[in-house]
C-alpha cells in the first residue's frame, strides 16, 4: 500500500469506528475524528515532494485488477492537477470539524462520520485514473453532503437537500451512460489508456458520437460547478447547510465539476470541446455577470456568497475554453483561490450566524464595534474575494482575463465587468454588517473571535496572502500538466487551433 491508499483507508475506517463509539460522549467523537483528519491532513503533505520533481507523470500510481468483468481496475495516481486539491480537501476537513466544535449538538456520531466519508468520496475522485472508479467516488461523495443538508441544515433543509441530490444525479446518470459507451467501444475504464488510444488515434470517434459522448460528461460536470445556468440548486444548498457543510460543497465540491472537465472532457473529446467552446464561453461570461447581480440584492449573507460562487466560477469555466497557458492555468489556480477564500467567507458568516442567529443582513450593522478583530478578518477576507492584488484571487482572476484576452477582446471586457461587480456587492455587505450604528441585539449577542476560532482561521488567511506573493510555490506543477492538456486538446484542424496554439508557447516560455 503507498500513500494514496493510506489517504483513502484511514478516513473510510475512521467512518465507521465514529459511528461504533459510545454517543454520550461528543467529546470523544470530536476529538476522535480530528485527530484523524489531522492524520490524512499530514500525509498529503508528502505528495508535495515527488510530484514538484515530476508534475507532468502520475506519481504513487497503483494500478491493479478490482472485477474481472467488466474489467475495473483500482487505478489511482496524483499529478500536478490532483495535487493541490487533494491538499485542499484533507486541508479544510480538519477545519471544518473544528467549526462544527460547539455547533452540532444532535447526532454528533453521524454527523462527524459524514465529514470523514465526504474526504473519503473527495479525495477519491481527485486520484481516480479508473473512470468507473471515478464515477463510484463520485456518487460517494454525493450521500454524505446529502445528509450533512438534511439532517443539520436549517428550515428548508429537506427541500435543499432533495433539489442538490437530483440535480447532481440527472448528471450523474448521463455520465455513467457515457462511460458505459465508450466501455463498450474500447473495453477499458481506464482513463490514461483512452486518453493515449486518442493521442494515437487508435480510437477514432464520429463527430456525432465526439459531441454527445462530450455533452454527457459536461452536462454532469457543469451541474457540479455550477455553470449558469445549472445553477439553482447551490443558493438553496449553501443557504440551508450547516457552516461545514457549506464549506466543503464551496471549497471542495463545486471543484469536482471543474476538475472533471480538465481531467476527462478536454483529454477525451479535443474536437468537441473546440467545437463548443463559444457557446461554453458565453454560458460562463453570462454566468460570471449575472451571478454578480443576483448576488447584489440578496438580503441573506449566505445567498450571497454562495451567487459569488457561481460568479467566480464562471471565471474558471472562461479560462479552461480558452485554451491558452495562461488561461487554464488561471482556472486551475482559481479553484484553489476560490476553495480558500470563500470557503473562509462561509465560515465567518457562520460565526455571526452562532452569535445572532440570523443570517439577514439588515439586522447586523456595527459588528465592528463589539468585534474587531473578527471584522478585521472578514474584511482581509473579502479583499481577497474580489481580488485585490498581492491576495489570492488576484493571480487567478489576472491569468484568466489574459488567457480571454489572448482570445477575443470581448472575452475579457465582459469578465472584467464581474469583477467589478464582485467588488460592489462584497464591500457593501462589509459596510452593511460590520460598519454604522451598531443595534443593542448586535451589541449584546456579538463577541470577538475567541482562541479556536482564530486556530481556524489564521492558516487560511496565511495561505490568501502566500498564494498570492508566492505563486511560484504553487503554479509549476499546475503549468506543467496543463501544457500537456492543451497538446493533447489544440491538435491540428481544430477550430481555435491557428489563434491559441502558438499563444500556449508563448505563455509557458514568458513564466
């Protein structure tokens, strides 16, 4: 067993001894459960290393035989795309866990046990080379977020849960289909075989086939993101869902439907999604506009952010289709950037929402006064959110608009305008809540952040500030694999091929 697979057991069995200890005692549970997502947390930590050295190849691959018929195989390896989302993903289940410390008083067994089987399903999708093996985590992580919203959500967490599970699964059934076809086609699951069958054109595909096999998975990726306009379902979600729940469907979710398309859709389909990169592209600019606006008049500071969500993520869509260096490399980095940062919105939302109870915003207003220093966070926080520079979102949103702009000028104008927007409806959510008056429920209810909340929140704002000034650290790997993407996607006869080809080049050899 290598380390990929300690990734996955450890979690899977802490699932079910935290169902089996004894439910008189919380305290246990969470100390229990934490220890264990520290453990994964640390032994992701030793990927780093070996996949610096080699961005471009698989490392601490295994590859060994899980049913005989139809031939599935137990196919898991990390590169410079899973990297720094499995680091991610085992990076917020701790912190996570920690938010939900004194919150979750009811069924606290099942509740941190979800958690565990959520990095399990997570982490699982990031490594999978398998595609039925990918498919598999991918429903896995499906049932726990469904619980963590219906079970520990709030109001209208029932409805929100049943709207997010069949969303997700009207995507999932689809994809299955496709992977199923070309199954069938070729006789293997296993991702990077098909991808060299259709390098070598070993396995050549009609155009019709190409565009709906690729209609199939996009159709489930952009459910997950969500891509405007898919969306519908993720105000309720985030609205309804607990804090860690919300943070780990903004963080770590919402970046399966994204991966997937760079990991499979690009690699597999490089004619079709040349061929329908311009309508994807305008979907993810109409989505990156009209998430901003929408997020503008929500009275509800969850709503919000979780709009803002489908905003940023439009950005991510708009880099991948461009096809350039810059461009994918901007999105790939953007799904950190956004991970962090709004996951870290999410959890100070839920801090006020613990002290008042509420998540209007008209019924905040000088928080800054009783709470400085949790203003102090919220804003660094939303500074970073919009993308101010030597922040982390700066890097990405700055890589993307040139990969647009390498594009078409209207590409990037019309972006440009979201981030704008971004900055509005932020900074006028700070001045409603944190600045004014401050009203006597805010002034009796509201306290400062007190010692685990500051544990929480200070390796976040760490790595906002890092991943902005020290981008290097993190972009290699990312370019690296990218670069082999887009090789693989501007093949030539490509629609986009005479324009961006020689603009991957040039990107790559000006970083």
């Amino acid at each position: 067993m290598n380390l990929l697979d300690w990734l996955l057991l450890i979690p899977a069995a802490g699932f079910f001894v935290t169902l089996l200890l004894p439910r008189n005692n919380p305290g246990l549970v969470r100390n229990f459960t934490l220890g264990v997502s520290l453990i994964v947390f640390l032994m992701s930590l030793g990927l780093i290393g070996p996949v610096m050295e080699n961005p471009g190849a698989f490392d601490r691959e295994v590859n060994v035989v899980w049913i005989d018929t139809p031939m599935i195989r137990y196919h898991i390896g990390v590169d410079g795309l899973s990297l720094w989302l499995v680091i991610l993903s085992t990076l917020l289940t701790p912190i996570c866990i920690l938010v939900s410390w004194s919150y979750i008083q009811k069924r606290v067994n099942e509740f941190y046990a979800f958690m565990l089987l959520l990095l399990v399903g997570v982490v699982g999708v990031f490594v999978s080379l398998d595609l039925f093996l990918f498919y598999v985590f991918w429903e896995v992580s499906l049932v726990p977020m469904y619980f963590l919203i219906g079970i520990w959500g709030h109001e209208k967490r029932i409805y929100a849960a049943v709207k997010f599970f069949l969303y997700t699964m009207a995507g999932s059934v689809l994809m299955l289909a496709a992977i199923i076809y070309l199954y069938n086609k070729t006789g293997t699951f296993d991702l990077p075989l098909l991808m060299n069958m259709i390098a070598t054109g070993r396995l050549a595909m009609s155009p019709a086939e190409g565009f709906w096999l690729f209609l199939a998975f996009f159709f489930a990726f952009a459910i997950k993101v969500p891509l405007f306009p898919l969306h519908t379902w993720l105000p309720d979600a985030h609205g309804e869902a607990p804090t860690a729940g919300s943070v780990m469907l903004a963080s770590v979710m919402l970046k399966l439907g994204t991966y997937g398309i760079v990991r499979v859709c690009l690699p597999l389909f490089p004619d079709a999604a040349r061929d329908n990169a311009p309508w994807i592209i305008g979907l993810a600019i109409a989505g990156i506009i009209y998430g901003a606006l929408v997020a503008m008049v929500q009275p509800n500071m969850k709503r919000l952010v979780a709009y803002s969500s489908v905003s940023h993520l439009g950005f991510v869509i708009l880099g991948v289709f461009s096809f350039t260096q810059a461009g994918i490399d901007g999105a790939v980095y953007q799904m950190l950037n956004h991970g962090i940062s709004t996951g870290a919105l999410f959890i100070l939302v839920g801090y006020l929402y613990e002290r008042h109870h509420t998540l209007e915003i008209a019924d905040y207003g000088g928080v800054g006064t009783v709470a400085p220093w949790l203003t102090t966070v919220f804003v660094i926080t939303t500074l970073a959110s919009v993308g101010l520079p030597l922040l982390n979102n700066f890097v990405g949103e700055f890589l993307v608009l040139q990969g647009a702009m390498q594009v078409s000028f209207s590409y990037a104008f019309f972006a440009a305008i979201g981030v704008v927007l971004s900055a509005v409806y932020m900074l006028w959510m700070v001045q409603r809540t944190f600045y004014g008056e401050t009203p006597e429920p805010v002034r009796k209810h509201v306290t400062d952040l007190n010692g685990r909340e500051w544990a929480i929140m200070i390796p976040l704002v760490v790595l906002m500030v890092w991943m902005g000034i020290g981008t290097k650290n993190f972009l290699p790997p990312i370019t690296a694999n990218n670069q082999k993407t887009l090789e693989m996607v501007l093949q030539p006869g490509g629609a986009l091929n005479a324009t961006a080809a020689p603009l991957v080049k040039e990107s790559a050899h000006a970083r």
